[in-house]
C-alpha cells in the first residue's frame, strides 16, 4: 500500500516537476541525488567531479523531463542519464583509453574469490584501475550491461570491451592479492 | 560456506552506497536551472521574431510582385496576334503549307500555270510531264500547295504581283492590302485636289488652316475606310489612333494657351499705349 502511494506520488511529483515547480524539482533533487552521486562516483575517482557531473545529469534530467513517458522506473531513467555524463566528462577529460587486445580468460578462478571488503575499500580498488578498465568493468559488473551495449555505449568493439574486462578483473586480483599478502590471510582465493 | 561470487558481493555494495551532495549543490543547480529557462525564453523569442520577419518580408515580396504585374497589366500594350486574324478572312487567299524558306519567284509562278493547264490534258498524256514538272518545282524548294482552283488563279492573277514571299503568307496578304490603300490614298488626294481648287475659285485663295483641316478630314476618311474594309481590328492601330487625338487635344490646348497669352499680353500694351 506504501509503495503504491510513493509511487503515486513520485509521479505527480514528476508531473509537478515537468511543470517546472520548484519545490518537486528540489524534492526528486534530495530523493535521488546521494544515489546518483554514487553512481557518478564509481566511474571519477575525485568526488568533486562527481557531483559537477551529477549536477549536469540532474540539470538534463529535468529539462528533458516531458520525455519521460512513466513507463519504467524514474531511478533507471535517471540513473542512464548520470552514466551516459560521467562517459561524457571522461570522453572530454580523455581520460579514457581502450587496448585492442583479444585474450582467453576464465571467469571461474575470479569468481571463486572471496574476501570482506567495506565499501569504500571496494571503490579504492576500482579506483585503482586505469579508466578503461574501471568504465567497462563497473558497466559489466556493476550495472549489469551487456558486451554488445557497453560497446554501443563507449563507441568500442564487442572484443575490446571483453578485453578491458578482463584486464580489469585480472589486475583487480593481483591488487587484492597484494592485499591479502600484507594483511596476512583475510582473503581467501 | 559456499564461495560468493565477489562480483555479486560488490555489486550490492556499491548499489547500497550513498553520498550526500554538499549544502550548496541545490542552490548551484537550482541557478542553473533558472539560465537555462531564461535562454530557452529567449531562444523561443528569437525564433518567433524570426518567423514574423520571414512572413512579414513574404507579405512585402508578395504585394511588391502583385503590384508589379498589375503595373505591367495596365501599361503594357496587349499583343493581338493579327496574322491569324488576317488569315481567317475568308477573301484574302490561303496558301498552305508553306516553308519559311520559300521563295515564289515569277519562274515558279508560270511553272504552277504550266501544271494547271496540262491538267486539262488526258491524263495518260500529262501525268509524265506533270510529274516532272512538279518534282522540277520540288527541287526548287517551292513545296507550296494551294488548295482550291479559285486559289491558283488568285496567285497567278495580276492583283498578285511579283513578291518575295519570306516566312509565311503574311507578307503577300499585307502586300494586297497596302496596294488597297494606295489607291485609296490616291482617289482622296485627287479628291483633296479638287476641293482646294474649288476653294480657290470662290474665295481667291486658302490658307494653311483650310488645308490643314482638309488633310485631317480625309487622314480620318482613310482610316475609317481602311477599318470599314478589313474585316478585323487591329488593336495597336486603334490604340495609335487614340493616341494621335490625345496629343493632337493637347496640341490644340497649348496654342489655345499660347494664344490666349499674347492676346492679353497685347491688350496690356495697348491699354498702356493709350494712357
């Protein structure tokens, strides 16, 4: 019965906000905002640029709201819009390099990993990665995008999407390897 | 425990994670915002002021070029195609089929008289000459056909004198016409001569008034006979006509002006003679 109604009412909210009120505007802003700003974080290291990409996506977000048609959920519509700008500020900021490089990996010796890791200790591994490999392996792993959209999305090949994947995954382990080699046995491989 | 897939783990992780925006990223969004609309408004007013110059300047263009046409409507002279209307008058000869590049020479006219009368002849007998004949005229270039016996004869009569026949039957038509006229012109003049001499016999002498009105009347008698006698009319001619009146009107006016003039001019001086 909440759902319904917090449904309800986000989209007469969103509705308000196509308007241009600014007090729905500013509501859907403080409802999405700290979730976005960590999606814009995953792919910019610097927290700073996080949030000046969020603005720009929150900035598109209403004012191409009309194109908004209610028929998936307003937090994937929005979450696109901050995936597709934080791509853009690196595409600008070229930061972004891609290595056509074909190479066999099984995924079987990566997924056997286990290990505890917080959060942030999780996002200072990825932001470990160069930003090839971070872009791809947060859109793969992350965000659950396919090969074939991810190169739609970042103008690459299917193979060199599964390259940087793989690099990224196989660079990952070596990191956590050395991990485990200093604090003496959390991570079980 | 069974291993977790560690992609899975920080999925989670990281889905769960939120960072909160600092105190100002409202206010910083909410002026962004507020340019944006006003650049949209200002955007939307440019195109509208855009689109009201293209129409105002198509309303200008139209009525410009509206004005223009109706100007040449109401100056320009109407072409009547007089050709055709001449050669639909039934008494005027047709010729047809005739090449721009004829030329009816008085050789090719007695040629054409040669055929006519050898067709009086049997035809076992004529139909060789004839045909020479006609292929002798062929070569020529003269490939003019003329359609009914009446025909013929009206060509090779004397009324049709020798004329270089150019274009098309037109000129031969205009020719008939301007001998018309001559004579016409002719009998008025003899007509002018008499009445002048019987003028000069009662009054002694003319002056240049009288025969200036004569040769007006019998200019006017001309072109009332030579419209009588075509059975078309000939817009520019009558267009000329009208035009001849205007700025004889005005001929008159101004002497009229100019007369008037020195008549008071010469009262002034005799009244200033007398005191």
């Amino acid at each position: 019965m909440k759902v319904i109604q917090l449904y309800k009412s986000e989209n007469q909210l969103i509705k308000k906000a196509i308007k241009e009120h600014r007090d729905a505007q500013r509501q859907l802003y403080t409802r999405y905002s700290p979730k976005m700003l960590g999606v814009c974080r995953r792919y910019i290291k610097d927290v700073h640029y996080a949030e000046e990409v969020m603005l720009t996506g929150f900035l598109k977000v209403f004012t191409n709201l009309s194109k908004f048609k209610f028929e998936g959920s307003f937090e994937g519509w929005i979450r696109r819009i901050m995936i597709n700008e934080s791509i853009s500020f690196l595409r600008k900021e070229k930061q972004v390099l891609f290595t056509e490089e074909i190479m066999n990996y099984s995924e079987e010796s990566w997924n056997n990993i286990n290990v505890e890791l917080e959060v942030n200790q999780i996002q200072e591994l990825i932001d470990g990665l160069p930003v090839g490999y971070r872009t791809v392996f947060v859109l793969y792993a992350i965000e659950g995008y396919k090969h074939g959209e991810i190169a739609k999305t970042l103008g690459i090949s299917e193979s060199t999407s599964k390259t940087q994947l793989f690099k990224a995954r196989k660079m990952l382990q070596q990191k956590l390897n050395l991990q485990n080699k200093s604090n003496h046995g959390t991570i079980k491989i | 425990m069974a291993p977790l897939k560690f992609e899975e783990r920080i999925k989670e992780q990281l889905e769960e994670r939120v960072i909160e925006p600092s105190d100002n990223s409202w206010d910083r969004l909410e002026t962004a915002l507020t340019k944006t609309k006003h650049k949209q408004k200002r955007l939307k007013k440019n195109w509208q002021y855009g689109i009201a110059a293209i129409f105002a300047g198509l309303i200008i263009f139209t009525s410009i070029k509206i004005n223009e046409n109706s100007v040449v409507d109401k100056g320009a002279p109407k072409i009547v195609d007089s050709s055709r209307e001449v050669i639909e008058n039934k008494n005027v000869p047709v010729i047809e089929k005739l090449r721009s590049d004829t030329l009816l020479t008085p050789h090719s006219r007695t040629e054409l008289v040669e055929i006519e009368s050898k067709k009086s002849l049997p035809n076992s007998l004529s139909s060789f000459s004839q045909k020479e004949n006609i292929s002798s005229i062929k070569k020529k270039g003269i490939t003019a056909v003329i359609s009914t016996e009446e025909q013929k004869k009206t060509v090779t009569s004397n009324f049709y004198s020798p004329l270089p026949i150019k274009g098309d039957s037109l000129n031969a038509i205009a020719h008939e016409l301007s001998v018309v006229d001559s004579t016409l012109i002719e009998n008025k003049l003899k007509e002018m001569a008499a009445q002048i001499k019987e003028i000069e016999d009662k009054e002694g002498g003319v002056t240049e008034e009288e025969i200036s009105r004569l040769l007006l009347e019998a200019q006017r008698e001309i072109t009332t006979k030579k419209l009588m006698k075509s059975t078309t009319i000939d817009a520019t001619a009558l267009l000329q006509g009208v035009e001849d009146e205007l700025s004889e009107t005005f001929k008159q006016k101004v002497f009229e002006a100019l007369k008037s003039g020195f008549q008071k001019v010469r009262t002034a001086v005799v009244t200033r003679n007398n005191q």
